[in-house]
C-alpha cells in the first residue's frame, strides 16, 4: 500500500516543518499556512493531509512522544540495569541537538496545552506513560537492591518524574547554565542518592 | 506622589487582567486589545500604560516572580528551619488558587519565552535568582545537618531546583493526579531524603 505509506511520512513531514516553526515564532506562530509555507508546499495540498491548524497541532506534538518511545524501545540494552535505567531516562532529557528540539517543541506546547482542550488532553494522556515508565524504574532499581529500603514507589516515581521535566525546562530555558553534562550529572546524583551511595 | 502609585497600581491590574486572559486563551491570545477589553478599559487608555504588546506581557512575568518574592519576604518564620524551607518552597508551587494562578501564567510564558527573546531574558534571570535560593537553602540544610555528609551543594541545589520546576509543570498540567497534597508529600519526602532520614 504505497499511498497509505506516502500520506503517512508526508504527515511527518509536515509535522517536523511544524516543529520548525514553533521553535523560531512559537506554537502561536504555526498556522496552517506558515506550516505549509515552511514545508514549502501549497496551503491546499497541506488541507490534504489537516484539515484544520487543532489537527496539525495534535499529531505534531504526538510525533514528539512517539519518536521518544520509538528510541527507547529501540535502544540496545547493556546489560547493567543501573546504566541502561540512565539512558532510557538521557532518552527524554536535552542530551543532543536532536534531544533539544523535542524537549523546545514539547514545552511550547504544555504552555499552550491551557489553552487547547485537545493539546492539554495529550500532554496528560503523555503524562500518565511517563509516570508508569518511572514507576517501572523505580519498581526495578527496588527489584535489584539499588533503591534505598525505606523507598516509597509512588512517591519515588512521582519525584523522579517531576526532576526529570524539571531537567527540561532548565536545559531548554537555561541552555548556557544547564550544559548536557550538567542534565546528566544531576541525574547520576539522583540514582546514586535513590542507592543511598555516599 | 499619589500620581505614580496610581500609575503603578493601574499598571498591575492591567497584567493581572493578561493573567485572566491568558490562563484562558494562551499567551498569543494576550493582545493589548484583548487585555483593555478584560480590564474594561479603552485601548488608548491602555496604551498610557503599555505602548507595545511586547512591553505588557513582559511586565506581567515578571510581576508573577514579584509577588511570589514579596510572599517569601513578607513570610513570618517558625523559628524551625526544615518547617521554614518547606513553607519557602511551598509558595513556588501551585498549592493554592492563587499559586495555581501564578504557576499557570508563568508555564504559558516559559512556553513561549523561546519565541520572544525578551520573555526568555527574563525566564533565564528568574531562573538563576532561583537557582541562588536554592543553593542558600541545600547551603542551610548543610549547616544544620539536616543534609547528609556526602552532599554535593551544586548538584543538590541543581537538583531541588529541577525538582520543584518539575512539580509546578505536574501541578498545572496534571491538577486530577498531582493534588496539591501529592506536590507536598513530594517535598517533605525529598527533604527526608536529602537528611537521610529513613
């Protein structure tokens, strides 16, 4: 079924001009016809694949989550649970350029989410798989002894995943003071705290 | 100079009425005309006040860190250091109406700030006067020992600032899963571990 093929990566062409246009003029910046301008295709022909800017919209800010679960669950596994847990959390945080653009992208639209019933549906539907891939974490490191005893699951999957959007923020909004190292080693802090490792 | 305080009393109920129309519409629905319209006031009164659209929404983040400081310098302290940082930390998340209000307005602006250079100067300086709250905070834990020896006060503060920013994200966009007695366990539950306690 080569058509279905085409509509479907033509889909994410468009949503990745999308993503163009919300990192330089923001998710308000991103109308039907700057997105079609970007991806240098007719405002017509875009209509093909979205009917409306909400549409376009909703399956750009999907697209993002999705290419983040596509990479975790292609990621190679180590072997060593401590450090494979490390770089499916480095998956979700700013590491590299292409990291960058999904966590801006991402934020743009959770500020916007208040104000479109349909983004914000996403961004708790997304928040509701995060929280159960942290609690799975949490629930591992307990599993294999590199969890403190006295950890609390709920509240340890709550805080890891409340300090992991935080490490978003930072390094989309303060990329000058929070380096890709500085993410990364917050995080070995943390999973080496959670350990009770001195 | 009773002139310059109505000046500046008008001043902010006009950002609080872009406060109104934002945590409704977005910030890209925050125009000056939008924002005369909510305050009841003309648009060439408004323009007494804020000639540029730019000029209003920068005043109304930064007043939404204004009043969060006013609150933490106006707190009268228990005398209990580790009940005093919990209440101090506290104000910066959205444990009530008006906190919700102010964590609302300050995401839809972070999430713009990448679009507006004056809005991401502003969010980058917000950030490291909280950033130095912080490391004063984890520096007095520090000192009264009620963070374990083996703490590391950057990464620490690093790492409770993340924290809390994340927690204000989950607070707003997550208010059914993340009560504001869930954001409060998670800080009580991170400042026993900071301390070690079991």
């Amino acid at each position: 079924m080569p058509k279905i093929v085409d509509h479907d990566q033509r889909r994410e062409q468009l949503a990745e001009a999308a993503w163009r246009v919300i990192r330089r003029d923001g998710v308000e910046g991103a109308s039907v016809r700057s997105v079609a301008d970007e991806a240098g295709m007719s405002l017509g022909s875009l209509r093909h694949y979205f009917t409306t800017q909400s549409e376009l919209l909703e399956f750009s800010m999907r697209l993002v989550s999705e290419r983040v679960n596509k990479r975790i669950q292609n990621m190679t596994y180590s072997g060593n649970p401590r450090q494979d847990i490390e770089a499916i959390i480095g998956e979700l945080v700013p590491l590299d350029e292409e990291r960058l653009a999904e966590c801006e992208v991402w934020l743009a639209f959770v500020g916007s989410a208040l104000a479109h019933p349909k983004l914000r549906e996403l961004s708790e539907e997304v928040h509701d798989t995060l929280y159960a891939g942290f609690r799975r974490i949490v629930d591992s490191l307990i599993q294999i002894g590199m969890a403190r005893p006295e950890t609390d699951p709920h509240l340890e999957a709550m805080r890891l995943h409340a300090l992991v959007d935080g490490l978003v923020v930072h390094g989309v909004t303060r990329k000058q003071t929070m380096s890709p190292e500085d993410i990364r080693q917050v995080i070995v802090y943390h999973l080496d705290r959670m350990a009770g490792e001195g």
